[in-house]
C-alpha cells in the first residue's frame, strides 16, 4: 500500500531539512552555527614545560588529565607545536614507562583532536616514532601510528618512509 502523497511529501521535506518560510516558498533548514574559540594553552604550557619545577611524574599526571581536553578542544594556533617542545624530554628511553606511556597517549589525543591543523608536523611525529625504539613502549607507539595516519587511510608526509 502506497503512503499518501502529502505524507510522502512531509517527510522528504523533514530529511532534506526544508521548511516553509513565512512567505510560503520553501527553504533549507539549518543548524545553528556554532563557533568555539580556541582554547589557550599559556597555563597548560606551564604546567607541563620541563622549567616549570613539576617532576616527571606530576607532569605525566597532568598530561593524563589534559588527553581528553586536546581530542575534543580546538587548540590555539601553534599550541601543538608549543605542547611538543614542553613535553618531548619526558620521552627519554631514561624515563621510567609510565610516564612515557602517558606522554605517548597525550601526544595520541593531540594528533587525534588536532588532525586538520598538523600539516608537515605529521612528518616530524613519525620520525619520532620511528626513533623512539623502546620495546616497552610498541604498543603506545603503535596507537600513536594509528591515530598519525587516520588508521592508514593518510600517509600524506611520509608515504616513502612506510
């Protein structure tokens, strides 16, 4: 049994988003825009950066915290680059593995919410991959891989090397 036409027509109306306007024409619905701001880094930096008299082990706490605030949160401009430099020391094969586990995820989530804005930094996280030759840390590396190339759809940067 065929549907009628008028419900037929108000549900192609409902999944295309259009509605009437008040004069009687029909037009796109759409969503709200919503424009989040950036987050600033400047305190995170603080607390994380090798001079900030932190230990190791309070830094990863930190790093540990923040993993779910760089997946979900736009970054400011360069605040990759800036977390990269504060937290690189803690992944000294000299370093005892929990922390660099965590500064392993964190670096993780940062790839993973900050995709669109690494560009050649792509390039420059899977040379540190590839150095970092801890056998402890092959799996945390192996992850950070996975997130670097979009689970291997995205070898943009360093096809050659793979």
């Amino acid at each position: 049994m065929a549907r009628p036409p008028d419900k037929f027509r108000s549900r192609l109306k409902q999944l295309l988003g259009l509605k009437r306007d008040t004069s009687g024409s029909l037009s796109p619905q759409l969503p709200p825009i919503v424009v989040e701001e950036p987050v600033e880094c400047d305190e995170l930096l603080k607390e994380v950066h090798p001079e900030s008299g932190n230990s190791q082990s309070s830094r990863a706490r930190v790093l540990k915290e923040l993993c779910e605030v760089v997946a979900a949160k736009q970054l400011e401009e360069h605040a990759v680059e800036a977390l990269w430099l504060a937290v690189k020391d803690l992944l000294q094969p000299e370093n005892p593995a929990d922390v660099r586990h965590i500064t392993l995820q964190f670096l993780t989530s940062l790839v993973t919410g900050q995709y669109g804005s690494l560009k050649l930094l792509r390039a420059h996280f899977f040379k540190v991959i590839e150095a970092h030759n801890v056998p402890d840390d092959l799996m945390h590396r192996l992850l950070f891989l996975k997130a670097l190339t979009l689970e291997g759809k995205d070898i943009l940067f360093f096809e050659e090397q793979i």
